[in-house]
C-alpha cells in the first residue's frame, strides 16, 4: 500500500502515533477470572478475538481481549475496551453504533464520544478493513446480547 494510502488510513500524525501506541500497547489485553466469553473471528482476514466483559448492574465493570490480528484490528479492541469501561448497556450499544456507522463512510458530529477510537475514522475509505475494526465492536454487542456468563464461538460475517 502506498505511503498517502496509509495516511488517508492512518490520519494525522498525532492520530497514527495513536493508533500505532494502542496496537502496541493495548489497554486491557488479556483475559479476566469472570464475565462473558465470546470468541469471535473474521475469517476473510483471520483476524480472532476473545472478549471478556464483566457486567455488574447493567455496566461495564471490566473488560479485557485477546487474541491475534492486523493493527486496526488491535487499535479498535484497545481503544473500545478504553471507552467503554464503566458505561451502561445503553451507551455501549450507542457507542457500537456510532463507531460502525463511522467507519462505513456516514459523517456524524459526535465522534469524539468515542475517545481515541474516533481516529479509526479513516478505515471508512478502505471497505476491507471495515471488519477488522467492527470485529471486537461486534464480540462486544454480542456479549451483551448473551447477558450471562458464558463461553460463545462465533464468526463475523
């Protein structure tokens, strides 16, 4: 990929520092004694993820990833496990939503609700990656769906 590819990818130099730091150092890798297990992966590009979230009245009390894939793929599971942590079903779901609707191209005014997670903004003008960002987005919304601690093997089509 050519270097003004990655930058239309990447953004701005503060924002590819960001994104590069969270794929490098992701906040809250590894994996927790309770909570929802979902193993979610995106066969397309073999990104995998096992997300963990503890739920304790109706919020994100703790939540951690692992697994292996693409930097965006990492950056996204990094920065949401940041901004997620403590909110209500209800905001993680909205949350989710605005994320997914930023990376597939809609221009929407409150991105920055997303803290960091709004640099991947960029990955709305290379649709194969979309999936590698919305993978952990997605393990998420199904964590919450399951609502129970439980143990859930699932592909993202």
């Amino acid at each position: 990929m050519a270097l003004s590819k990655l930058n239309e990818l990447y953004g701005s130099k503060y924002e590819q520092m960001a994104i590069r730091d969270h794929a490098d150092h992701p906040r809250h890798a590894g994996g927790l004694h309770t909570g929802c297990v979902v193993d979610l992966n995106n066969p397309t590009c073999g990104d995998v993820i096992r997300l963990t979230v503890d739920i304790e009245a109706d919020k994100i009390a703790d939540i951690a990833f692992s697994g292996h894939g693409c930097t965006i793929s990492t950056a996204s599971s990094s920065m949401m496990t940041e901004v997620v942590m403590g909110k209500t079903k209800k905001e993680v779901l909205k949350l989710a939503e605005l994320f997914s609707k930023m990376v597939t191209g809609e221009k929407l005014a409150d991105i920055d609700m997303l803290g960091d997670a709004q640099f991947l903004k960029g990955v709305a003008k290379f649709p194969q990656r979309v999936k590698c960002s919305t993978l952990p987005w997605n393990a998420l919304k199904k964590a919450l769906e399951m609502g129970e601690a439980e143990v859930k093997t699932l592909h993202d089509n």
